[in-house]
C-alpha cells in the first residue's frame, strides 16, 4: 500500500523535508525508524537518508501546495 501525504503526521512530514534538503543529524531514532518502516527513508554509512519514493512523496507534496 502505498502513503500519501496526509497519511503521515506533521512531526514525519517535518523530518520528511529536512532529510530531503540534505542530512538530518537531529533526527531522532524512532523517526527515522518509522520514516524507514513507511519505505521513505534507508539507512547509509552517514546515517539515516531519504530515498527515491521519500522524495517523490515531498516534492509531489510541495508542488500540490503551488497549485492550491
């Protein structure tokens, strides 16, 4: 099943754009845990990063708040 915006609560949608913007070491564990549970986030060598479907879900999000 795939998320929509509205899906997530404020706090991970917060965290959603800060990862998108670059690393997030303000991140708390469990954040990243469920970011990474939805399929939004992965982790790597440097930490916990937004991937691919993350992304898409932010930018479609930011580009749906343009157009409103």
């Amino acid at each position: 099943m795939a998320l929509i915006w509205s899906d997530l609560d404020e706090s991970e949608q917060t965290a959603l754009k800060r990862l998108n913007r670059g690393p997030y070491p303000a991140l708390q564990p469990a954040m990243a845990e469920r970011l990474i549970e939805f399929g939004l986030a992965e982790r790597r060598p440097r930490g916990v990063g937004i991937n691919r479907e993350g992304r898409e879900l932010v930018i479609n999000a930011l580009l749906n708040q343009r157009e409103n």
